[in-house]
C-alpha cells in the first residue's frame, strides 16, 4: 500500500496541486488507515513474506469498522471527515488508475460539522494593520506590499507565494493568479496595493543582491554591482515576494509576518492570511458587489463556498432587504 500511497501523493502535487498542508495530512489519515489495517491483521495480503495489505480486500465494512474506532477513540467530526475525504479522493484514485474495480468509500458520508464563524478582520482592524507597517526599507515595504495585496485580492497565501513578476500587471491593476488544480484566473486590485507594490519593487533588487554578495564574500572578492546574476535559480529570480536572504518568500513565511503584525497591533490572536481572504469577500458584498463577481474573484468552483465566505454580512443583507420591502 506505500507506494500506492506514494503515487497518490505525486498525482496530487503535480497534477491537482494541492498545497502542502493538505498534502501531509492526507498522507497522515492514509498511513493512519493502513496502520489500523495492519494492526487489525484485515485485509490482508495471502502468503506474502511481510504482512501486506490486498487492496481489493477493503470495503465498505472495512472502512466503517475503520471509523468507528475513530469514533470511540473521541476524535473530532472535522478530523474524522478530513480522513474520510482523504479515503475517497485516494480510492477515486485507485479506480481511475484500475488498481481496483470500485470504490469502498463511495456510500459513506462524512459527519455534518458545525458551522463556525471565522476570524476575519474589521474594516478598522486592517487599517490599523496597514498602519502599523511603518519604515522606508525594502522589508517594510515588501510587508506593506504583502498584507496590501492580500486585502485587495483575497488570493489565498500559497497562491501569493508562488507570484511571478509576469503575473503582475501594475498599470491595469490587475494579477495572474495560480489557484487549486493549477487553474489561472485574474484578479483585480485598487490604487493602495498598486502604490505598495510598485515602491517595494523599486528596492526588491536590494534583496535578489544579497546572495552575490554573500558569495562575493566568501569567495574573498569584492561586490560587482554590474553582475546580471544574483546566484539563485531563474525561476526564483523571477518571485515576486523575497526574503531577507533574496530567496522565494515561502507560505510558512507569510503566515509567521502576518501573525507578527496582528500581534503588535494586539488583534485577535487567530486572525491569519486567511482571514484576508474572508474580510476581502464580506467588504465587497457589504459595499454591494455581485455574489458570482466574488466567486469569480476567489476562484471557487462553487457558489456555496462563496456564501461560506461571506456569512458574516448577513446583518448588512437584512437590513438592505429591510430597506427594500419597509414592513407596514
């Protein structure tokens, strides 16, 4: 079952590009599933030296038997169906590739999870965040350019990460966007985030000139600042957001520099990148834009999970319905 693991793991990186968060935890309730099998001593393989799981043995019994140990082992509904979405996407994939005739999680529903509200940021707590970031050097103003960015296009962080300066298009404020499945949409932005952009790009060579210069020191020779090449790969040349060093600003990154803010201006300790995104689609349907406009702009494939984006505006709905059909 590894290396079925494995290529499972492989189609989605190079082919649905998931990011790497759903990566790990889909191969974590998959290693958890064929630990469970083994310990239970099911489905397994027939005369084989070590024991060893036979696919075509798992069904539907087997997997409710599976999650009912998760059940009386406490674990949460949101956890129990994550690992069920996990089973089925990788059985789909199974009998995509013929590995098996059909799938034993196709029937099996995953538990209704309870709706929570989202943290997600005031139209006042991003202002004081913006104005929180202060100072005319490039980390300042590449922070200043991340955060703008963020609010203005509610792109998704791994999705800001991997920006290219092909993707930007400043003079239309406009962005290329690479979103799940590896499907492009563009994104639009305003005035602010164009301004923030074009003064971090000013100095962001001041970044892509540290790797020469720390090779220039420690090959003992002096800073040629006529040099092309930074030492860094083309295609990490070409990212738009770097770090101190002059490398690819990573996901992991963004997080940390957009928690770093939110501390120092004493928000909610849970806000994160992600509530850019939540705050970006509730602003613009409380300022009256179209539902399928957002759904466009976020890049979802459903307009369900755009509604789950903008629950929060629910009190602006009534009151433009209220204002719309006066009671008597």
């Amino acid at each position: 079952m590894d290396a079925y693991i494995e290529e499972f793991m492989a189609y989605l990186t190079h082919e649905r590009n998931f990011s790497d968060h759903t990566i790990r935890n889909y191969r974590s309730d998959l290693r958890q599933f064929q630990e469970f099998l083994l310990k239970m001593e099911t489905c397994l393989a027939p005369q084989a030296d070590k024991p060893q799981i036979d696919l075509q043995q798992i069904d539907r019994g087997t997997v409710q038997t599976f999650l009912g140990h998760l059940y009386s082992q406490k674990k949460k509904k949101r956890s129990i169906a994550r690992k069920i979405a996990a089973l089925k996407s990788f059985f789909k994939f199974l009998r995509k590739k013929n590995y098996i005739a059909g799938s034993p999680v196709q029937r099996i529903t995953a538990p209704k999870i309870p709706q929570h509200l989202p943290p997600f940021f005031q139209v006042e707590e991003i202002e004081r965040l913006l104005q929180g970031v202060t100072g005319a050097g490039v980390l300042a103003l590449r922070d200043l350019a991340i955060l703008e960015t963020l609010y203005a296009t509610g792109i998704r962080v791994e999705e800001l990460a991997q920006l290219r300066l092909a993707d930007l298009h400043l003079t239309e404020r406009r962005i290329k966007v690479r979103g799940k499945g590896k499907k492009e949409r563009i994104v639009i932005f305003g005035v602010p985030a164009a301004e923030a952009l074009e003064h971090y790009l000013a100095k962001r060579h001041e970044l892509l000139e540290q790797p020469r210069a720390k090779t220039a020191e420690v090959a003992g020779q002096s800073r040629d600042a006529g040099t092309p090449s930074s030492g860094l790969p083309p295609a990490d040349q070409e990212a738009v957001f770097l770090n101190y060093k002059g490398t690819p600003l990573t996901s992991r990154s963004v997080r940390y520099l957009v928690k770093k803010y939110v501390m120092r201006e004493q928000l909610d300790r849970n806000l994160s990148p992600h509530s850019f995104r939540h705050a970006f689609a509730s602003h613009l349907l409380n300022a009256g834009a179209d539902l399928r406009v957002i759904q466009e702009l976020l890049g979802h494939e459903s307009l369900s999970t755009t509604q789950r984006y903008t629950h929060i505006s629910i009190d602006k709905l009534m009151e433009v319905y209220h204002q719309s059909h006066p009671s008597e």
